[in-house]
C-alpha cells in the first residue's frame, strides 16, 4: 500500500468513522446532542421512582404532562439541529426558552441537569454557522503570501523588494533631509516638533 491509496481500501470502521465525521462537520452536532440530552431528565424525573435501599421515592407531581411535553420537545429541537440546519436558530431560541420554562414546571429543570444541558445546546445552535467551502487551490483564510520560487514570502503590494515594510521613525530625515523632531515638515506639511 502507497500514501495515495485512497480511502475505499481501509476497513469498514474507518470509513464508517470519515462518514460520521463529515456528517458532523456540516451541522451543529454538538448543540443537537446537548438539546437532546437535556429533555431527557426533564421528562424522565416527574414519572420516575427512586429506590434508596428500602425507601422509594417518587417525583410525580401535577406538572408531570408539562414535563414530559417540555421533554419530548427538546428531543424534537435536538434532533432538527441535526437534520434540518437552516431552523437552528429557531431551534436555538425555543430550547433556550424551554429550558428556562423546565425551571417552574418541570422539578427544578431535571434537577439543573436538563435545564444546563438544553440552554448550552441552545447557545451552541445559535452560535454555530456553516462553513463556506473552499475553492481548489485556494490558499486557507489566514495564510500568509505564498512563498516565490526562491523560497522568500512575496513582498507587499507597493513595497520595495529587500526592504522591511516598517513604520517611519520620528528620527528618520524628512524628505527634506531634517528629522522630523527638528521642526521640519512632514511629508503632508504639518509640522512636528520635539
């Protein structure tokens, strides 16, 4: 096997992992899974019964179908994050609000653990914007000048090859040949004096 055999000759697992990993990066994944796992308590405390030992404890109270609605639409939000990203602000907005709501209907959010997992699922969906793709052979955002033959970055535009692009100094000459602290003109006709 060469460096250029291409991906269809690895495992299963591995290809199965690349696919999972490109379906992630073009939505909000991790604002979809956040959302989802915070309706799940909230839904899941209100109709649930603790054991500790011989004692059972039971969280059932009249708010149970507000809980459980509340639940079951975050795990609907979750899932719209993931499959339908141009409603994730929408999504964003109403799971920040639904966890803000689970805080009075629903035993205190799912004891903060839903209402903490749903309102970051929230700011997540909000905050994440899909990428632009790049064109072929298009140098990354944040690149510098592409090198020149012999290895040395270009200059900028309007520089002189060989020369630093620095500022000028109060104690370069003018134009005129006198410092600028001196009392001479600057270039634009004010003058300076040090």
């Amino acid at each position: 096997m060469s460096a250029e055999t291409p991906v269809q000759s690895a495992g299963r697992f591995t290809r199965l992992r690349l696919r999972f990993r490109d379906w992630r990066g073009t939505r909000p994944f991790w604002a979809g899974l956040f959302t989802l796992l915070g309706g799940l308590p909230i839904a899941y405390f209100p109709y649930a019964t603790l054991k500790l030992g011989t004692m059972s404890l039971a969280m059932s109270t009249t708010a149970g179908a507000g809980s459980l609605i509340i639940g079951v639409l975050l795990v609907t939000l979750g899932l719209t994050m993931w499959f339908q990203q141009a409603t994730r602000v929408f999504a964003g907005i109403a799971s920040i609000l639904l966890a803000l709501v689970s805080l009075v209907v629903s035993n205190i959010g799912g004891f903060i653990i839903g209402f903490l997992l749903a309102l970051i699922g929230g700011a997540l969906a909000l905050s994440w914007a899909p990428g632009k793709p790049t064109a072929e052979g298009a140098a990354p955002k944040g690149a510098g000048p592409a090198p020149t033959t012999d290895g040395a970055p270009e200059p900028a535009p309007g520089a002189v090859a060989g020369e630093p692009d620095l500022p000028r100094s109060w104690n370069e000459p003018a134009e005129g040949g006198a410092p600028y602290g001196d009392g001479a003109k600057e270039p634009n006709g004010v003058h300076r004096v040090g």
